[in-house]
C-alpha cells in the first residue's frame, strides 16, 4: 500500500471530503469476494490466478470480514474525515493525500508502534508482526479507477459514495 | 493586518497547531520556536533510536518540506524563557523578544530528577526524554565499552530505555520504588506477566527501592547504592522515574497553573489570546470530568488541533482526553485505556481473561456498564475497538458476555452503532 | 437392492489450473456440496448433493467451475426415458408423492413456436416505433357495451361529457404484468423486486395468496391482491390497499389441488403477513369452501365488489382446463372484471410432479377459445382475458394478445430475471439465487435494488421489442392487435388445430 512520498507533508483542506466505502450488510452473501479481489489489486501481477498460485508474495488484504450466522460485512478503512490514526502516527507514515482525501500509508516509514491500531475505533489496520509494521489498510485502490472490492461484488453490496455522498458507479469517473 | 502566531514547541502538538491554522486561515504568519536543533521528531521512538532499531531519519514525522510548504517559519535552536502577556511578546534566552498576536504554549514535559547523593555532574548519568538524551547515551556507550546499566524508575520511560539498552546487549538491572513495574499504567496481573518477561531477557529487577547514592569511578559513574543497602555496580544510569508538565513560561505572569497549564475547552489559558496544549496542559479528562494531564502523543496531536483552530477563529471543542498507550515490551504487544486499575468498589466491574502459557491477558474495567478501563497484552488486533466504545459512552450490557470473546466485533454491537461507524465520519481521538 | 446408490444427476468439474482455492463456493452453497479440507488444502466436490442451480458457476472468479448434466448414467430410452427411471426409482424409496417446481417441462406441442406474425410490405407501410408513437397502454377491468354522450353549451359552444360511467379500470402502460407468488413461496426482496419494477414502469404485480407483507405496503397500490382458497391474510385494509381484487380459483401448475406451505416456513414474517399462528402450516383447500357452483362465485365476487365500494376491478384467475371457454363465460356473467387463465406452462414453488405435467391445457389453446366463446356471445367486452402460462419471450406475449388476450401474466420468466437457474428444486426452500427461501441465509442474496433494477429491464425490453413487432405490421397500438388472429398463421398444424386457434395456415391468404 505504498503512498506518494512528497504528498506526505502537505496539509489537506479540510472541507475535501474522499470518496467512501460503505457496506450494506443486508446484502453481504458473505462470499468473502471483496477479499480476493482486494488481494489480486495489490498484488505485483493483478492477476487473481497468478496472485494465488504464483511465486509472487500474496499481500494481506485491507478488508477485515466478520461473520455471525446469516449476518456478515466486510469492514475497511473509512477514511474518515477527521482520522484518529492520523493523530496516533508517530512517524507519519499515516497520511492524508492532499488530491483525494484519502487516508494513506507509507510502509516503508512504519515503525510498528500499533498506535495507529489502538486508535482505529473500526479497528480496521491490521498489524503484520512478521515485519513490525502496520500491514494493511484500504487505500481505495487509488492505482485502479475502482475500488476492486465495489467491481466486484456479486450483490452491489459494497458501494462507492463521492464527494457528496451520492453512489458512484463503475463507469461514472 | 497579519495575524501572528506564535507557537512555542516544534513537537505533535505545537506541530498539529500550525497544520489547524494554516487550514483555516492562510494568510497568518506562523512561527514555531523549538529549543531543539533537529527539524522535529517523534519522542516516543528515542528509544528505538536508542536499541538501533531505527535512523534518525525514520523518527522525523514531517520533514523540512512541510515547513516551507505551509510556510511555517520554523526557529531551531532557540529558548523561550519569559512571556510579557501585556505587551504579547516573548523573550528568548539571547534577550530577543518575538511579538504575538496569538501565543500556544507546547513546551511538552520534563524529567524528574530526584536528589541524589553524589550524583552533580557526574559523567554516565543521563535522563531519557529527548533526542539529545538518546544521541548522548549512544556516544558515552560507544566511547565507554558500556556493558551495564541501571535504570531508575520502571514506568513506560524506564522501561522503553531498557528495551533499547538490551537491543544493544546491555545488561540492565531496573529499580522501581513500587511494589511492581508499570505500576501507573498496568494492574498487578498484567505487571507480573511483563516482569517475568523482563526477567526472562536478563534483566533484574527490584522492587520496593530506591537509589540513595551514586559511587564515581575514574571520573564517572561506577555504581549505586539502593535504600535497601545493596550496591549496584554499572556503567550507566538513567533517571526515569516521571515526567512533569514544563510550565515554567507560565511564572510571573497570570496564567493559572496547577500541575500543567490550566486550559478550558478551547485550550484557552486564564489569559487572552495564549493558548497550552500537549504534554504542559492539564485539560479536560473524558472520564473523571475534571482535568488532568495526559502525556501521550495522540492526545497532544489532538489537543494542539484543537488550540490552532481556536487560535484561527474556528471555535472547536475538546472533548477530552484520557490515557491511551500501546507499547510493546519485551516482544508483547500490549495496549491499554482509560482507568486500567479501578479503585476496589462496588461501581466497577471488571471482566477478565488470562492465559499465561500464551503471556494473553485482557482486562476490561466497567462502570455503569459502559467501558472504562481496557488492558489488552499479547493480542491487540482491532484494539481501537474499545477505544470507540469508550468515546462513544456505550452501555454494554446486551453484550457484556461477548466483550471478551476472540470473535468480538461489530456484529456482537448494535447494528446502530455499526451503521453510524460504516456511514459516519469516525470518532474524535 | 433395497438402497440404490443414484447416480448425480450432475457433474461438477473444477479447473485446477484456474481454481485458487477461495472458498467461496463452500461458503455459497446452499447445499453443501463444496467443502474445503484445510489439512491437505483441498477443494472438494459431492456432486450427489447438487441441484444444478450453478450459483457456484456464476461466482467463481476464476471461471473454475462447470456444471453440467451427468448423461451416461442411466440408458435411456424413448419409452422408458432417464426421468421415468429416476422417479419409480424415487417412489421405491420414498413411498410418497414427488414433488417439483417451476413450470412443466413436457414435451407438449409448443404452439407459439409454430405460429408466426405478419409484416407489412407495400401495400401497408410499417411503422418505426422510433419515429413514431406506439401505443402499448391497456385496460384491465369491464369495458361498457355503447358509450353515450351528451353536451352542454356553454360560452356559445358545444361542451361534451361521457354519459356512461365506466367500470374501475387497471391502467398498465404495457401489456406485462407480474404474475402471483406468495410471499412464503417466494422471500421478501422477490417481491420487492418485482413490485418496485411494476411501479417504476407503470404496470402490476401480484401478491398471491400469500397476503401482503408491511414492507411492501408502499407498493400496494400497482399490487393485485389476491383472494384465494386460504383466505390469508383478507381483511379490509387488504382489500381496500390494492388496486384490484383477484378471487384465485386454480392455477396452471396444479390444477384442482390445493397448495400447501409446511409449518416449518411459517415463520414471524409470514404468519403475520397471512395472519395464521407461527408454525402451522398453512393449508390451501383444493375448492374456496364458499363457492360450489358459479352462482356461489358471482355472490363472492359482488360480495368483494361492495367491500371496495365498486372502486376496483375484481377478477377471476383459473386454470385453463378442457371446457375452459364455457368456464370463462359463466364467469363473465357472473361479474368478474376481467378473467385469468392459467395455462399447463405455469409455474409454482412446489407441486406433485405428475399433476404438474398432466393436467390443464396449453394457454395458447385456452386463449383462442375463450376469446372465441365470448365474442359469439357478444360478451368479450365484459370482462379483460389476462393469460398466464409460461412466456418466455415478447413474440409469446404479442401471439398471445394476437390470439386474443388483453394482457399476459409473467411469473416464471420474472424470476429467471431474478436469477433464477430453473432447477426445479423450489419445493425444498433452499433456492441459492435468494428467490424460493425463506433462508436469510439465502434470501440476502437478492439485492432487491438490483432485482428491480433487472425487472425493470425485462419489461422495458420486451416492451420495445413488442413495438419494434407491432411497427413491423403497420400497427401503431396494440388494442389494434388485441384478438387479430389475421396477423398470425400457423406452421406445422393440422387443420383441426388451426381451427381452435382459429389462424390460418402459412401461405394462405385472406
């Protein structure tokens, strides 16, 4: 989840609201398809076949699913408008991108402080204590023209809102 | 006319401030004064710069560009000593005085040093709260063959010390005054789990002592002796035994102090137009409902937000701190809020889970059925969750059963709650 | 034997190559027939437990899964065909009746396959239904025999006003409606598909005889509220919310027999919705036990006419049955606003099989013959003929209008659009697509937005593709069409045929 280096210090109007993801967990099937899906937009190849069976590393994804019966949702950053996380970073690897609002992350200036966990209230960071650094957050595909979990879900459950709110669809940019 | 804002401290909060102002009004002039040299960096990683875990490079959290960028007029090197509230100056220690239109007092905290017999300047005796402690411990050891250490005071200070001083295969042996370490953050059970930890990476640790006297050896320190009579023969010593707010700016003039600057809601002090926010402000505490210090980087970068759009014009409210730390000691992971360690009464509740053959511990303290306290080691995967539940005063009782469960998440909460997070904007830190 | 091990009906085969092991047809399937082995990190496959719904198909991102029909395993022949063995193989083990869903699928002559339209050519522009306005609107309800007017001057001219009242009439801006299905044979979001597509394109949708659950309440007035044998669900806000009423008599899947939704489907929803205690079952008696001879019929239907205060079309739906034309005239004359016949083609979420396949008569007979009876009897404008019975297309739908229906119902080729995969297993409750359950596990899957949004196209399509049919005659509105049977003629049909459908054959002239 590599984020533009410069962007990284520059203050952010305040008013730029990002593009959402929201889940309407009336609709989750809970097939757990946001997660390949997420998994083969960040991988090297973006090819789901070579993603999972390849050489290539398999990233985490920037999804956490929770299931309870017939109710699931899948749950990922939100990037709120006003991000704890951001305040928590202690290295700043946690940033906001001045373009799109969005709420990114330098993997290479990550200490592993999990501050950015302890302050999360969705919880949605995941830590990978293999490499002492925080190891996925959804960056909203900013390298894709879609979120690849919102393409891809098989019952609309997972929608895209712009800037004011209103549903975006996959060919709407 | 330009409104000049004056910012004393170049730390997250004084940091945080200048971004609040700069958003809301971008034609101010902005100036920090820092008494430090380096462009700015995150304290809480001295000591990872400490155990080699991490360049110098990687503890700066907004680098030069972001100055210019926002046009920050950033001074190094420079001490404020004196404030003229009256005239709205200050004097710095070379006697130059800087005007302000608006003042934000960010001068952070400094250590205690407890009297010590012997102890005046004496060479390898260090505090450990700044960069310079960090980058000064780093040369003594190299140029002194340092192989042993001892650490007073086994609060998260000493204690990150320590973890540093070990990743560069130092022996330490910590003496802490209380009954356990960790003794202001943790509970009993969850100080046992980490001392035996501890332990297990080599170190000593001794309880219930102090040190009453510092021996010098060919010019530096050699040794302690503990109140107990036991000697301590070591190379180095670090005081850390607490940190107090730095409120001297604040004497000889009207600002109300107490243990910090006093601050309302807006990060007002008792005087117009000056302002205090981080680790020197003792503002409102979420969940006494008075005021309290609360040193931790999260809150300071909040609070100094707050206190720059008031500062800007933008009336905003703090809602309050409370402490909130993730730490990682002796390779567990832990994270904690709130009141970790209740008083034994009736109006508290506490839930708790232990496995001490997989070092897991949590802890989760109730009042009126809304979290209070939390205390997780070993598993902190999706902590913030709690810390949601906290902010938001939520009664737990349809699923206090459930709260400690490996499952536990949003589908175990209320579908109200779990939809306002969905669609909502987050919660405040 | 007293087990025979049945051979699957299917074979599932998964790529290898293309198979990343997601598991998201394990977690899919309704019935279990996918499972994942973590130990040795395997996908497996039980294709016993398969219906051939392909839900696991259709989502698996890979494209790793075919399934298809498993056909060596029992030989066949023409007398004796793999169906017939399977199920006297079935009735060996079971003892009991076999049950199925969907429509038939018997190999009964398809007589809309043989029945083709007209064009114009020369002597009769057609029409470009982009250049020029087609009219599809139809009325549903009892047309009046002479219209009467009278005038008034006013300001030194003639202002004229209509002298007749005329009967509540259904306004559809196509000749499409969505046929009955019962909330408890069908889930929710089905129905609010289908009801919120019925609103937005301005037509009908129909609740069964299920009542009319509260969450479709603000689609109640495009709903047909439907009064069956059960009664369930009937009150008076009932009556009173629709927009028309329909006594059900019979339905083509299952002629003569009563319906039956078992106990363990009665669940909050729907005992509310029809109004009987959670956890019995809710029985369908085979006749209304209020109407055994057609007076009986004309009491209810006025009976239902006063409680709407004469406001709304009350309607009459039966299966079409051997004498099905004089069915329809004592209907008629006995008050109906408009009758519904059901053909052998319709479909329905549980039915014996053989009842299914064997009783009722093609519709596309059944409407010739209606609406033959009731112009020789000079009382075709009395009441609207809707026909149901499996249309699969718009050139079913513009035959059927052609041959002499107002309207056609659709229900089978709505749930298809749904998603539907005509398994044919509706009856066990565990359809994957969302559609015949009451499973939330299940019936999440039918986002009632995309449903809707599906709906709408199916109707939007057909509707164009009518129009592009209707111009390709040179008619410019199907009431032009309506009954015309000289725009059809027949291929393949022998004399006696063509004479109940009353079309001549390809090649002959007027």
């Amino acid at each position: 989840m590599q984020g533009k280096h410069g962007e990284m210090n520059k203050t952010s109007k305040k008013n730029m609201k990002p593009r959402r993801i929201v889940l309407r967990e009336e609709y989750c099937i809970g097939c757990r398809l946001c997660e390949v899906h997420c998994i083969t937009q960040h991988s090297m190849s973006r090819n789901i076949i070579k993603a999972y069976r390849g050489t290539e590393p398999r990233p985490e994804s920037g999804i956490y699913f929770e299931e309870s019966g017939p109710v699931s949702f899948a749950l990922q950053c939100r990037h709120c408008d006003d991000p704890p996380c951001l305040y928590s970073c202690l290295t700043g690897a946690l940033y906001r991108d001045r373009k799109s609002g969005q709420v990114l992350y330098n993997k290479d200036k990550c200490v592993g402080c999990w501050m950015c966990i302890m302050s999360c209230p969705l919880g949605a960071i995941k830590p990978d204590f293999k490499n002492q650094r925080a190891g996925s957050k959804c960056d909203l595909c900013l390298e894709a023209e879609f979120p690849a979990c919102v393409a891809n879900c098989p019952n609309e459950a997972i929608i895209l809102l712009d800037e004011n709110g209103q549903r975006m669809l996959k060919n709407d940019d | 006319m330009t409104i000049e804002y004056l910012i004393i401290g170049n730390s997250t909060a004084g940091i945080n401030a200048a971004e609040a102002i700069r958003e809301t009004n971008n034609t101010g002039k902005v100036t920090i004064i820092s008494d430090e040299r380096i462009v700015n960096y995150s304290r809480p990683l001295i000591s990872h710069y400490l155990g080699g875990k991490i360049t110098e490079e990687k503890m700066i959290f907004r680098d030069r560009e972001f100055y210019s960028d926002n046009r920050i007029e950033l001074q190094t090197g420079r001490k404020a000593v004196s404030i003229n509230p009256g005239r709205k100056t200050i004097v710095l220690s070379d006697n130059t005085k800087i005007k302000f239109d608006k003042l934000l007092i960010a001068t952070g905290g400094e250590p205690i040093v407890p009297p010590i017999e012997g102890k005046i300047s004496m060479p390898g005796i260090f505090t450990f709260t700044k960069y310079d402690d960090a980058r000064q411990m780093l040369d003594y050891m190299k140029k002194n063959k340092v192989k042993q250490a001892v650490v007073l005071g086994a609060g998260l200070i000493g204690l990150k010390c320590t973890e540093g001083l070990l990743a560069q295969g130092i022996t330490v042996s910590i003496v802490e005054l209380a009954d356990r370490v960790l003794a202001n953050t943790f509970d009993r059970a969850a100080s046992e789990i980490l001392e035996k930890e501890l332990m297990r990476n080599g170190c000593r640790v001794l309880k219930n002592d102090t040190i009453v006297r510092v021996e010098k050896s060919a010019g530096k320190f050699a040794g302690a002796v503990l109140k107990t009579g036991r000697k301590l023969k070591a190379d180095m010593l670090v005081i850390a035994i607490g940190v107090v707010p730095r409120i001297g700016l604040a004497k000889g003039t009207q600002i109300k102090t107490s243990r910090g600057i006093i601050v309302n809601d807006r990060m007002q002090t008792s005087v117009r137009d000056i302002y205090a926010a981080g680790d020197v402000a003792q503002a409102a505490d979420f969940l006494s409902g008075g005021k309290s210090v609360t040193a931790i980087w999260p809150v300071a970068a909040r609070q100094g937000r707050v206190a720059g759009y008031n500062m800007a014009g933008k009336s905003t409210e703090y809602s309050g701190s409370f402490a909130m730390n993730s730490v990682e000691l002796a390779g567990i992971p832990t994270i904690s809020f709130g009141l970790t360690n209740p008083p034994e009464s009736p109006e508290y509740e506490v839930l708790v889970r232990t496995e001490p053959e997989n070092r897991f511990y949590r802890k989760i303290v109730l009042k009126n059925n809304r979290i209070v306290g939390f205390i997780t080691l070993g598993r902190i995967e999706r902590a913030g969750i709690f810390l949601g539940l906290i902010r938001e005063r939520l009664n737990v009782s349809s699923y206090k059963n459930s709260l400690l469960s490996d499952s536990f998440g949003f589908l175990l909460l209320p579908s109200e709650y779990r939809k306002h997070l969905v669609t909502g904007n987050g919660i405040e830190v | 034997m007293a087990k025979a091990k049945r051979n699957s009906e299917f074979i599932i085969e998964r790529d290898k190559e293309k198979c990343v092991k997601c598991q998201a047809c394990v977690r899919v399937c309704a019935n279990n027939v996918h499972s994942f082995d973590a130990g040795g990190d395997t996908v497996s496959s039980d294709p016993l437990l398969c219906v051939g719904c392909h839900f696991c198909e259709d989502i698996c991102p890979t494209g790793a899964l075919r399934i298809s029909r498993n056909i060596s395993d029992i030989k066949a022949n023409a007398n004796w065909s793999r169906e017939t063995v399977r199920s006297i193989t079935k009735q060996a083990e079971t003892g009991g009746i076999l049950l199925t869903g969907m429509g038939s699928d018997v190999h009964l002559k398809d007589y809309f396959r043989h029945i083709i339209l007209n064009a114009a050519q020369v002597t009769n522009p057609s029409i470009d239904p982009l250049r020029e306005p087609m009219e599809l609107k139809t009325f549903i309800g009892s047309k009046p025999g002479k219209v009467e007017y009278g005038f008034n001057i006013a300001g030194g001219r003639k202002k004229y006003f209509l002298k007749t009242s005329l009967p509540p009439q259904l306004m559809l801006e196509t000749p499409i409606m969505f046929s009955a299905m019962s909330f408890g044979s069908v889930s929710l979001n089905t129905l609010r598909s289908i009801a919120q597509a019925a609103a937005e394109y301005g037509t009908y949708w129909n609740t069964g005889e299920g009542g009319l659950p509260e969450e479709l309440k603000p689609f109640a007035n495009r709903a047909i509220v439907q009064v069956a044998s059960g009664r369930f669900g009937v009150d008076i806000d009932y009556l009173e919310s629709g927009a028309a009423v329909e006594i059900k008599i019979g339905q083509g899947a299952k002629p003569g027999i009563g319906g039956h939704l078992p106990g363990e489907k009665v669940s909050g929803q729907i005992s509310r919705t029809r109004m009987i205690p959670e956890g019995t079952d809710a029985l369908s008696p085979a006749p209304h036990h209020d109407i055994y001879s057609i007076e009986d019929l004309r009491q209810l239907i006025y009976a239902l006419k006063e409680a709407v205060c004469y406001r709304k079309p009350v309607g009459v739906k039966i299966a079409a049955v051997h004498n099905v034309a004089a069915i329809v005239s004592g209907i008629v004359r006995a008050g109906a606003d408009y009758v519904a016949i059901d053909g052998i083609r319709g479909g329905t979420g549980a039915a014996p099989t053989v009842i299914r396949d064997n009783v009722g008569i093609p519709i596309e007979l059944a409407i010739a013959v209606v609406d033959q009876r009731l112009r020789e009897e000079g009382i075709r404008h009395q009441a609207s003929v809707i026909a149901a019975g499996g249309f699969r297309s718009s050139a079913d739908v513009i035959k059927a209008i052609a041959l002499g229906a107002d309207a056609v119902y659709i229900g089978t080729a709505a749930l298809v659009a749904l998603g539907c995969h005509i398994c044919q297993k509706c009856y066990t409750g565990k359809c994957n697509w969302g559609i015949a359950t009451q499973d939330p596990y299940l019936t999440r899957r039918l986002n009632p937005e995309i449903g809707a949004r599906r709906a709408f196209n199916l109707l939007r399509a057909w509707s164009v593709e009518i129009k592009e049919m209707l111009g390709g005659m040179g008619i410019n509105a199907i009431e032009s069409l309506r009954g015309n049977r000289e725009q059809l003629r027949a291929v393949g049909l022998d004399e006696k045929e063509r004479e109940i459908l009353g079309i001549k054959h390809a090649g002959e002239t007027w």
